[in-house]
C-alpha cells in the first residue's frame, strides 16, 4: 500500500508540473504574438505617417504624393471655377412648354447637372438656378475650361435606328426613326466583372422607357447611331428588344484609358439630354474665401488637440492610455487615408469640424471604456475580468451613443444634397470619423489592450519571484483591485467566463 501511495503521489506531480509546464508555455506564447502585433502596429503607424506626408519618385516618370496632400478640397479652401448658362427662351422646344412645364425643366436641368459633378467626385459642387439662368461653381478646379468636361457642353442628342453600322456623321437625319435625349434620366458608368470592361449605362424616364423600347424592338439584332451635335458619338448593336428603361452601352474600355473614354462618352450623352437649350454666357475662376492659412490653422489645431489629448489619456489612465494613444493615432491616419481615396468627399472648413469633432468622440468611447474597467477593479474583479467587463458592460452605452450621430449626420447628408452642401460635408467626415472610431474603440484599443496586459502580467509574475512584483500590472494600468464581493469560486467563474467573452 505504501509503494502504491508512493506511485500515486509520483504520478500527480508528474500531472502537476506538466500542468505548470503547458500554462508557463501557453503565457510565453500570449507574450510573443503580443510583442510581435505590438511591433507591427506600430511599423504601420510609422509608414502611415511617412506614406501621408512624404513625396518621392518612383522612376523616372512616376511621383508618389503623400495621400494628405491629394484630399480633394471644396470651394472655400481651394477656390475653383464657375459657369454661367443662360436658357435659349426662343427656341421652339422651350416656347412649346407651358410656364409650369418650363419651371421643371430648368430644375431638371440643374438636378442633371449636379448628378454628373457628383458621380464625378465633386460632393461639394454648387448648381443654382436663378430665372432662366443656371449658375455652376466647381471647387479644386484651376481651369474654366475644365468645367466641360465635367458637365459637357450643352448639346443637343438624337439616338437614330438603323439597318447596319453607322459610320459617318453624314448618316444624321431627324426625319429617320429616332428618339431625341429629353428623356433619357441618367448616364453613367459601370464595371462589367465577367469582361473586366467598363460600360455606359443609360436610364430613362417613364416616357422615354417606353420610346426605346419601340425602337430597340424594331432594331434588334440592328444598330441604334447616336448623335450629339448632328456627329456621331457611337453606333452599338441592339443585341434584344429592350424593354426595361435601362441600358448598357460595351465598347472595349478597359484600364484607366478605357475609364476616361467611357465617361467621356457618358457626359456627351448627359450633355444632350438637359431638358432644355443652354448657352453659355460667361466662366471664370474663383478666388478661395479662406484659402491655405484655414488649412493650416485646421492642421495645427488637430495636431496640438490630438497631442494634448494623448498626454491626457496617458497622464489619467497611465498604460491604458499608451492603448488609446495608439489606437487614436493609427485612426487619426486612417481616417486620412478615406478622406483621400474616396471620391465623392471634399473637405471644407465645416468638414475639417467634423473631422476634429470625430476624433473627440473616438476618445469619449476610450473613457467610458477605462472607466468601467477601474469600477470592476475596484469591486474586486482581476485586471484581466474587469478588462473584459469593462468593455462588455460599456459597449451597449457606446453603441447607442454612435447610432444616434450616425443617423444625424445621415440627415446632415440628406439635407445637403438639396443646397446646403456646408450640411452635406460635415455630414460625410462625421460619418466617416463615427463608424471608423466605433471599430477602433472597440476592437483596437480592446486587442492593444489585451497585448499590453498580457506583457505586464508576464513581468509581474517575474518580480513575483523576486518578492516585489504583487500588484505591478494593476499599477501600471491605474487601477486599484478592491476587497472581492465574491467567493473564490465566484471569481474564478467569472474569470472563466471573462475569458470567453
């Protein structure tokens, strides 16, 4: 009995220390995936700041700009260039409306105007009618003639059935089975993924849906020549009788070449469908209202807030602020790098407020986090429990805080687009800022903060050993661990449980 005692006894410490061997194994390898994403995020910040500010040569054709520096800019930072039209009020189209008829033709116009500046990334672009005259301003623009580009020059278009492939503009009669552009609704671009093209898509209104649904119906398998100007644009074949209102026009434009010819294309169409006859009557260029020392100021003023809030964050919560402070940085050029690649945001003095107002806010979300933290700690719960509660029990508050200044910038967008464009882009930076910080609060700042964590409780069990390690990672991380309201078998579900979450 003694030697079977002695074999047991041998047989569970054997147990044990393998047991101590796996969890000693287990916290080393915590610690080097956390050291190892610690590294990495923190190279990616330093490349970040390089790619957002520095520019270099990339051969001997090609230049990188920092990505800062290419954030298109509105009408009040950067100036542009604006159009003016005036209605042909005695052309036979025109006279031919009733006064009702003509007020929405002019409104229609100016609508169709601004959808092909949008489509086109100028969010900030400014359409207004006055009378019978249409006025259009275009920010970030240094070259009046440029605005035909983007809106085209008033035209007037005939889409023309035929037996075979128009190839000349002498092929233009008016008399032939056609329709005129007054009711096609839009034009626009697509990308074909099955043939790797970009196509020409057009839509038409009731009335028009019904037109070319005639004429693809006659035409089919035939061709359908379109015009602008009495010159032919391009002759398609009409594959099927098309019968829904929208089209797509393939003519094998491919690559960044193919791109610009299509939507070349797409604007000549546009051109030609405006509801009713403009001329041109005057352009130029205009001056920026606040010009580069707004911009400057708004950079100053971001660098020094985004500073004094990094110092604050770290003062108060000591290594949950280092947490913050480099989830808040990596967000800060992040959200740089969206204002730059997305097309359809112009930055005006109003976004730049919305964009310091996001990083405020981005912040809030950290506080009311570490707060929660330091409540669960002080009700006894272990760092690594009262992490993981603190951000469980604060994500139901954040979330609704975030909901609710995302539907109001949703609203900002929507109001906006009727006019007020200073609304419509403090709307789309807030936006963007709010959704990009709910995701950097609460999955960055949590994953950074586990990182930290797991290399102060690797430290701490190692001044455990020397005798003067009790309580380190709580210190570091601010924290006071209070009397337990639990039992231990309490705490350690918890514990468990903490883990899952």
């Amino acid at each position: 009995m003694a030697k079977s005692s002695n074999k047991d006894l041998k047989r569970g410490s054997g147990k044990g220390s393998g047991a101590v061997a796996d969890s000693a194994a287990k916290r080393k390898s915590r610690r080097v995936r956390s050291i190892v994403f610690l590294t990495v995020l923190s190279v990616l910040i330093v490349l970040a700041a390089v790619f957002a500010f520095v520019n270099f040569d990339l051969n001997a054709t090609d230049e990188y700009h920092g990505y800062v520096g290419t954030i298109s800019l509105g009408l009040d930072l950067s100036g542009g260039v604006y159009a003016v039209y005036n209605v042909d009020t005695s052309s036979e189209e025109y006279t031919s409306m009733s006064a009702e008829e003509q007020d929405a033709a002019i409104n229609g116009t100016a609508d169709t105007m601004q959808n092909l500046l949008f489509n086109r990334g100028y969010t900030e672009a400014q359409v207004t009618v006055y009378g019978t005259t249409i006025r259009v301003e275009v920010p970030d623009v240094d070259d009046p003639e440029r605005i035909f580009d983007l809106v085209g020059r008033p035209a007037s278009l005939w889409l023309q059935g035929s037996s075979s492939q128009v190839t000349s503009s002498g092929a233009y009669d008016e008399d032939a089975d056609g329709m005129d552009g007054a009711h096609i609704a839009n034009a626009g671009l697509s990308y074909d993924s099955s043939s790797g093209e970009y196509v020409v898509v057009l839509e038409f209104d009731e009335e028009g849906t019904q037109m070319f649904s005639d004429l693809t119906t006659t035409y089919s398998g035939q061709y359908i020549a379109i015009f602008v100007n009495r010159e032919l644009l391009i002759s398609p074949q009409v594959n099927e009788a098309i019968t829904s209102g929208q089209c797509t026009i393939s003519g094998g434009w491919s690559g960044t070449s193919g791109y610009e010819d299509a939507y070349e294309l797409a604007v000549q169409i546009m051109a030609g469908s405006f509801a009713v006859p403009l001329d041109m009557a005057e352009s130029g260029v205009i001056s920026a209202t606040l010009g580069s020392s707004a911009i400057t100021a708004g950079i100053i003023s971001g660098a020094v807030g985004l500073g004094l809030i990094v110092i604050y964050m770290i003062v108060l919560y000591k290594m949950m602020g280092v947490a913050s402070a480099l989830s808040l940085i990596y967000y800060s050029f992040t959200y740089l790098f969206l204002l730059a690649v997305f097309p359809w945001v112009q930055l005006t003095l109003s976004g730049i407020a919305g964009v310091l107002l996001s990083i405020g806010m981005a912040v809030d979300a950290n506080v009311i986090i570490f707060e929660r933290i330091k409540e669960e700690s002080a009700a006894g719960k272990a760092l690594g429990t009262a992490c993981a509660l603190g951000f469980k029990r604060s994500a139901g508050a954040i979330i609704d805080g975030n909901i609710t200044t995302i539907f109001g910038a949703v609203i900002l967008i929507i109001v906006g687009s009727f006019g007020a464009s200073a609304l419509k882009g403090f709307g789309i930076t807030l936006l963007i800022g709010i959704v990009l910080s709910l995701i950097c609060s609460m999955l960055l700042t949590r994953i950074i903060l586990y990182c930290i964590r797991t290399l102060a409780e690797g430290d701490e069990d190692t001044l455990k050993k020397q005798g003067k390690g009790e309580g380190y990672a709580e210190r570091l991380f601010g924290v006071r661990r209070g009397k337990a309201v639990m039992t231990d078998e309490e705490m350690l579900a918890n514990d468990i449980a903490a883990e899952e979450v």
